[in-house]
C-alpha cells in the first residue's frame, strides 16, 4: 500500500468523522497524520518494519495501531466501519490522490 493511499484513508476517516460532528481534536489527527504521511520521504511499510511509526507527526498509539493493520493486512476494520454509516449516494467525497 503506497503512502498516497494510506493517506487518503486517513483524510477520508477524517472528512466522515466531520460529517458525524466526531470530536474536533481526533479530526485533527486523522487530518494531521494524512498531510504528515503525504510528505513523508520514506513508505509507511518502511516505518512499520523498523518500529518507526512513532516518528509520523500527529501519530498516537491509536493510529499508529490503525496504521499497522492497514500495512499488515491492506484493510482497516475502522475505515470500513465508518464507510458502513454512510450509504453509497451520499458519503464523503474525496478525491484519490
């Protein structure tokens, strides 16, 4: 999984967290590890295989945890949750990168 998208799962979290009025400081973070993980000079993949996930800004023990499933497995069960609560027609509308 490249960088790029790992991100746009984390900003496409974000956006559905906003729709759901979530709380304004985990927005944040789902926003923040998104730009952070965008401009990143190493993969993700990278970070995870050295133990390096913790250097990401923004990135807590939470979404460190959500980053490393989405690594190991190529699937996020929060992601796919949350893209559950909203139907098809009229979900968040990001743009893949």
């Amino acid at each position: 999984m490249t960088n790029a998208e790992i991100a746009f799962i984390f900003a496409d979290i974000a956006t559905m967290l906003r729709l759901k009025k979530d709380n304004i400081f985990k927005i944040r973070s789902y926003e923040k590890v998104a730009r952070s993980i965008t401009g990143l000079s190493v993969t993700v993949s990278q970070l995870v295989s050295e133990n390096r996930l913790g250097e990401i800004p923004g990135a807590g023990e939470a979404i460190i945890k959500k980053i490393t499933e989405l690594v190991a497995t190529g699937r996020l069960a929060y992601y796919e949750k949350l893209k559950a609560e909203f139907p098809e027609s009229s979900g968040p509308v990001q743009v893949r990168p």
